[in-house]
C-alpha cells in the first residue's frame, strides 16, 4: 500500500470519526472503502456511457439501413420466401 495525504476539512474528519466509532474500523480502512466504493460507481458510469453510445450507433446505422432499402418490403419478401420454401 501507499501512504498519501490528504486535506479534509474538520466536518468531514468529525464525521469519519463518527463513523469509524460505529464501525469500529480506522480511518484508514474507511477512506478506503470510500475510494474503493467511489471508483466501482465511476466505472459503471463509464460502462452505461458506453452501452449508451453502442446502442445509438446501432440505431444510426439501422436508420442508415433503412434509408438505403427504401421501400422494400422485409416482411413481403419473408413471406414470398415460406410460400417457395414449403
């Protein structure tokens, strides 16, 4: 592990302490926890983003899709196809 400081102010440091007395664990253990805590919920931001990007990509391209077949008819030529396939 590595040691780092950090300035917090008197408020936050009373209510770690609080904590720390509840849970009877250190500051130290607590701040890691925070921070452990606090980079899971970054990631998962940063996994529903992404997830948010790919979908409106996939939507873009279906549209671009769309556009390209003009006004063929997917579900006629489906239905041309099990009527020939029987």
């Amino acid at each position: 592990m590595v040691r780092i400081n950090a300035i917090l102010s008197e408020d936050m440091i009373e209510k770690i302490d609080t904590i720390t007395q509840n849970e009877h664990k250190s500051r130290s253990m607590i701040l890691r926890e925070a921070t452990q805590k606090f980079i899971e919920e970054y990631q998962q931001k940063l996994e529903e983003v992404r997830r948010k990007e790919r979908i409106k990509h996939a939507i873009e391209t279906q549209e671009r899709l769309r556009k390209k077949s003009g006004a063929w008819d997917g579900i006629g030529e489906l239905r041309k196809w099990r009527k020939t396939s029987q």
